[in-house]
C-alpha cells in the first residue's frame, strides 16, 4: 500500500498530465496481475470496480469515529484541523501522524479489508474493520485509504489519464485500452488483460455487462442537426462489410422518446438470463416478470432499452416505478401495483455474434426480427430530416408531459461508455424561477476558498416564509463567484462553519430540468439539476417566484397521473 499511495502522492503533486501518466504507468508495469486489478481501480477513486455490485455503505461519521479513536484527539481539535483541508484524506493524513501500528501491508491485505467493510451491515462492525485497518497503516497509506474510501483521490488523475497510463504500462495504443474498457466497464479487468495482451474487443461475453452508450446533450433542433450529422461521416468510414451503405443527403434522425424509467441491459442465453442497471449491477431481482419472460425468448441476445412502470395504459411516474428498485425480492402486491415493460432500443448481440459494430439502422431491424410480446416492446421512432421536424417532436413530447428527446443517427454504431455525436438528448429547460439565496457555502477542490454553493427559496405565498427548493452550484464565472464570496460574508447572518445562513436578498434566475418531491426541503420540493442563469439585482425577493408555481409545474410534468400511455411511446412488432 505504500507504493501506491507514494505513486498517487507524486501524480498529485504534478500538474502535468503526462508526468502523471508517465508515473503512474511506471507503477502499473510492475505489478503482478492481482495488484494491478486494484491498483487500476482505486487509482479512479473507487474501492470496487462499477461492474462489481457491492458498496461499503461507510457512512461519514463512521470514518471520523475511526480516526478520532486512532488519534485520541479532541472533537474540537480534529474539527478545527478537518477544516483546514476540507479533504478526509488529508485531515487523516494529519491526526494519525505517529498514532498508529505501521505493518508493511498489500494492496491484497487492504481490498479484504475493504471486502469486509461491504460485507457487514453493522456500522459497528465497519468501524472495528475500519479502525485496525487504519491502525496498521502508515498515516501516508491511510490518506490515500481514506481517499478511496470517500471516492475521491483528488490527485487530478481523470479516468482517462489511468487509461493512458494502462497503455503506456503496457505498450498499446490508447485506443485499444479505451475501446477494451469501454466494453468491460472496468479499468482493473481491462489492465489485467492488457498485461496480458488480450486485448480483442470484438467479441461479447454474456452475463459480463456492456457500458451503456449515453448521450450527449443539445440545447437546440439546430445543433442537433449539425451535430449527428458529424457523427454518421465518421461512422460510414467504418461500415463493417455487409451493411447496408447510408442514403442521400439531408442527414436523418431519429427521434424517440427519452422515457423516464430506468436503463436495463438484458442478458440472455439459453435458459440464463440476467438484467443489469445503468451502473452495471445486476438487477435481475428487481423485476422477475422480465427475467420470466426473457426466458421465453427463442434468440440469445444482450438488449438494451429502459424499464417503465404502466398501469391501465398509462406509463407511471419515475418515481412509483422507483418502489421497485432497491430491493431484495419484489413482492406480489407490488407486482401487480407497479407492473412494468422493456421498452427496448438496442440489440449489440444475437445469437453468437456481436453487433455493436452494425449501424443503428441494421441492429433496429435484427431487434423487430425478434418478435416481441408484452412485457418486450419496442421503442416508436420517428424520422427528423430538418430542425423544424425536431421542433415539431419536441414540441409533440413536451406536451405529453415529458422532458426530452433522444436522438440517434441511423448509421452509427454501438460505441459502450462513450457519450458521443451519435446520440444526442434534446432537452430544453424546463423553466426558469427567480428565486432567493438564503444559505451558502464554501466550495470543494477548485471552488475551495470562495463561498460557491448557493441554497435557495422561493416564496411560500400562504405564510410568506421563504422555502427552499435546491441547491446551485454552477453558471456564474469565478470572477461572479468572488464578488459573490465578498458580498456573502457581509451578508451573514449564522455562521456555521461550512454553510452560511445569510440574508435572503440575493435574487439568483434559475433554470432546471425536472422537479422531484423532496423530505429535505420544508417547501417538500427539489429542483433538480438547477443552474444559475443570472444573477437578478434588478429584482426584490418581494418578486420572486412563488411555491404555488413550483407546485404546478410539479404537477404538469411530474406529479401523479402522466398522460402518456405505452402505445403513444412503443410498439410491439407486428
Ligand atoms: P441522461 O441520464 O440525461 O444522461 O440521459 C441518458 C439516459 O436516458 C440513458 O441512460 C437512459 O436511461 C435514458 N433514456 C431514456 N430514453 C432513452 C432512449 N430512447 N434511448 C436511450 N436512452 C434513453
């Protein structure tokens, strides 16, 4: 472990990208396969790999109960120290200087360590683990534990730098290293068999997950437009053999709902099945009428599409589909209260063959050949030739109550992991809100130092208290944000550390894509992903938004009954 955390200290202690890579790779080459699964991962910040299902479930003050008991300090003390670097790791790093047994230990030692933590649901049990973990550790080990164990190295060391290091490690290209992870999903199995050279991405393994490809978001039909079209050139010029060659001119999309469900990746071979979610864990469990029915099906296949919940026609909301979720076993009732579809939209393999490579257009057409019953459906799609047939679309989705588009170039590939031109979402805000600024606090990493994390409300038109709704982070620049730091500490009125309560004066815009119920807020609402459009010194908070209009658009997109049946958004094969 010491080795990894000096290597993890010099990649953080350059600011140059290739001196990390090249130090870490120096790392890499020498372990033995084992090691080097770990090492990979953990050098992303994670302690297990996303394919892997378990969590540690560590909660916050476990960790710091763990690390008081080490360093006999005072709560005072080893607060007043915490805020110093605003960094577990760190503040560890720190408090356990000569407070612990140092025992040379492994990074094999550590991962059962870690395997214990997860395998326990005893808080208690994780503390004991925790604390003789950390107590044979040297104070620059336990940083770096720390670190993994909050999932955050803060060594400037993006995934994408690890893949380098893998290739240079082992003398491949980039290339190859990033097309292998993205089909395993894991950096420590994709470094194993780098090592190894076993480096052939064309073939699928069942039952060992695909990364799902995502995609990349457009604010506009027109930059839809530019931007897919970019994406089928570069894909024509690796057309596989036998694929049907791309039409004519105006480059077409298309269009299909972005369905509010959860993302499923169907495994099936023989009487095997397996369903996993859009972080890789198996979710089989979760909805046993798929699996039931994917046993029925005459092909072997790894489909891709979304689970959505229906009832009497109607798609159900995300969040009744959410009761399904999270759970062991499912029960009847609930079966039969949230029962749910596939609706698929992919297929990267049929019957012994991978496809990925096929375009779009080829794999849709192997998905129909299927022959689909309920629960499978398939997802409708329309064909868009110019912005205005976008506008259009969109304008047809929003009005069904829903948020977006995805759109998909009918040439292009399955590209796992990658957030691409291929596909695009189409989303526009939902609205904006006026709203006021009632707490703060200070920033992490970059923003450290400077008040840039805004909690803000909106006016509760009954009692006229100011409810809050969320929590920005981002839109203002870092110039904005230091004026905003200066004008905040006069503003405060508690100080509690961290957070700041300050007077609600400060009238922010914001836009936000969903709104979602919330036991956090006393408004009993959350505006999710919220960003700061401007800052509106133009306006009183007598004229900010109210909780009334949060409520209706809540009950516009959101709230209880949608209006969109399965039939307006799928189909099953004729
Ligand atoms: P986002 O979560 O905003 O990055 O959007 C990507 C997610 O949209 C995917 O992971 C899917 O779960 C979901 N999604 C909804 N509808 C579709 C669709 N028709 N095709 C692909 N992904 C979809």
């Amino acid at each position: 472990m010491f080795k990894f955390s000096r290597t993890a200290d010099a990649i953080g202690a350059t600011a140059s990208k290739l001196e990390k890579t090249r130090v870490l790779a120096e790392y890499l080459r020498e372990l033995e396969p084992a090691d080097l699964r770990l090492a990979a991962v953990w050098m992303t910040g994670r302690a297990f790999s996303p394919n892997d299902p378990r969590v540690l479930n560590l909660g916050g003050s476990t960790m710091w109960r763990a690390v008081q008991a080490l360093s006999r300090l005072e709560p005072d003390e080893l607060g007043s120290t915490y805020l110093k670097y605003s960094d577990p790791g760190d503040w560890a790093f720190e408090v356990l200087q000569g407070r612990t047994q140092p025992r040379p230990t492994g990074l094999q030692a550590v991962a059962q360590a870690f395997d214990r933590i997860a395998a326990t649901g005893s808080q208690q049990a994780k503390l004991d683990e925790l604390t003789l973990l950390l107590d044979r550790l040297q104070p620059l080990e336990a940083k770096y534990v720390v670190k993994i164990l909050t999932s955050d190295l803060r060594i400037g060391l993006q995934e994408g730098l690890v893949e380098e290091a893998v290739a240079q490690a082992f003398g491949l290209k980039l290339d190859q290293v990033r097309r292998l992870h993205m089909l395993t999903g894991d950096i420590g199995e994709t470094a194993v068999r780098c090592q190894g050279g076993e480096v052939d991405t064309t073939t699928i393994q069942l039952f060992k997950p695909v990364r799902f490809m995502l995609a990349t978001a457009v604010a506009t039909p027109q930059e839809a437009m530019e931007r897919v079209g970019s994406e089928a050139r570069g894909v024509r010029r690796e057309r596989p053999p036998g694929a049907t060659p791309q039409g004519g001119n105006p480059p077409s999309i298309w269009t299909e709902e972005k369905y509010d469900g959860v993302r499923c990746q169907l495994h099936k071979q023989g009487d095997r099945v397996a369903l996993y979610s859009r972080d890789l864990r198996e979710t089989t469990l979760a909805f046993p009428e798929l699996a039931e029915a994917a046993g029925r099906l005459a092909h072997d296949v790894l489909v891709d599409g979304e689970v959505l919940g229906h009832r009497g026609g109607k798609v159900l909301r995300f969040f009744e589909l959410q009761r399904r979720l999270g759970r062991k076993e499912v029960p009847a009732s609930l079966r039969q209260e949230v029962p749910v579809a596939l609706v698929a939209f992919d297929l990267l393999y049929l019957d012994g063959e991978a496809i990925l490579d096929l375009p779009l257009r080829e794999r849709r057409a192997r998905l129909e050949g299927l022959g689909f019953e309920h629960p499978f459906l398939l997802a409708r799609y329309e064909t868009a030739r110019s912005a205005s047939d976008l506008d259009r679309l969109f304008k047809e989705t929003r009005e069904r109550g829903n948020e977006g588009l995805m759109l998909k170039s009918p040439e292009s590939a399955y590209t796992p992991g990658r957030r691409g031109m291929a596909w695009l979402k189409l989303k526009r805000p939902l609205a904006t809100l006026d709203v006021v600024v009632t707490a703060v606090e200070w920033g992490h990493g970059k923003r450290r130092g400077v008040l840039s994390d805004y909690t803000f409300a909106v006016l509760h038109e009954e009692t006229g208290e100011l409810v809050n709704v969320g929590k920005a982070y981002t839109g203002l620049t870092d110039a904005e944000i230091a004026a905003m730091t200066q004008h905040f500490l006069l503003s405060t009125l508690v100080d509690r550390g961290r957070v700041r309560i300050v007077r609600p004066e400060t009238v922010l815009e914001v836009a936000f894509d969903s709104i979602q119920h919330s036991g956090r807020h006393k408004s009993g609402y959350a505006l999710r992903f919220p960003r700061i459009v401007r800052l509106r010194p133009d306006k009183s908070v007598q004229e900010i938004d109210t909780l009334a209009t949060v409520a209706a658009l809540y009950e516009r997109f959101f709230g209880a009954e949608s209006e969109t049946t399965l039939e307006e958004i799928a189909e099953t094969p004729e």
